[in-house]
C-alpha cells in the first residue's frame, strides 16, 4: 500500500540540511511529495526575496532522486495542497513554524484520514540553514 508523505518549504539555497530532511521524510512512506514556497509566500513569511524563483527551485528540488514529486504551493492557501495530494504523513522540519505549522492539524483533520504529523530532527543546524548561508552569501 502506498503511503504518502508531503514536506513544505522554501528550499531557496537547497543545502546537505534538506537532503537529509527529504531522506528521513522519505523513511516515512513510499512516496515523498515536495511543495515548494511560492515567492509572494516567502516574502509573506520571511519579509525577504528568495534568492531563486519559484520555477528554478521547483527545478531543482524535482531532480533530487528522493523527491518522488514537487510541485508549487498554492497561491491562495496550503489547505489546498492537503486536499490535492491527501498524504498519510505530513514531516515538518525541526525549524517550521506557524502560521502553516500551527493550521495543518485542522487542516489534516478535514481530511477524513488518518494523516501523521511528524516534526523531523535537525541536520547540523549551526552549519546548514538557510539564514545563515544566506548571511554567508551576503558578506562575500
């Protein structure tokens, strides 16, 4: 039976910490589904423009041979993704924090499944994360 398991994120300066984010969220099932941050959304969040657009980070997260499918978020809410992809597991990374961490419980719960919410441990945070790359990148 498949089991799948969708991550969200920007995945902007896509670094050794995400690959081993896709890795323990690929443990959880036999399909990993990506949703990317669209740029507005990032700007949202993170008050800052994303080092790459949309499409290019799309690009690239999809060749990642973990990923078994990426796609774009949705411009308007990420319920919509729930109800598009309708995953058994949902992983969050370690660093995920609302406004989508803290709806995705109810958001699951319309789902009428079952669907596991799994907060992931870090990889070597204090070297891979994406502020402090991006602070590297700018000082150079």
């Amino acid at each position: 039976m498949k089991r799948v398991v969708l991550v969200f994120g920007a995945f902007d300066l896509l670094h050794e910490g995400h690959r081993r984010f896709f890795a323990q969220a690929r443990k959880h099932g036999s399909e990993l589904v990506v949703c990317i941050a669209r740029d507005a959304t990032i700007r949202d969040l993170k008050r800052q423009n994303p080092v790459h657009r949309e499409r290019s980070r799309l690009a690239r997260v999809a060749a990642l041979p973990l990923v078994d499918r990426a796609m774009l978020g949705d411009r308007e809410h990420f319920h919509r993704v729930l109800q598009r992809i309708r995953p058994d597991v949902i992983c969050l990374g370690y660093d995920q924090r609302p406004p989508m961490a803290s709806g995705l419980g109810q958001a699951a719960d319309a789902l009428e499944k079952d669907v596991r919410i799994i907060r992931l441990r870090a990889y070597q945070p204090k070297r891979y994360k994406s502020s402090l790359l991006r602070r590297k990148r700018k000082s150079r």
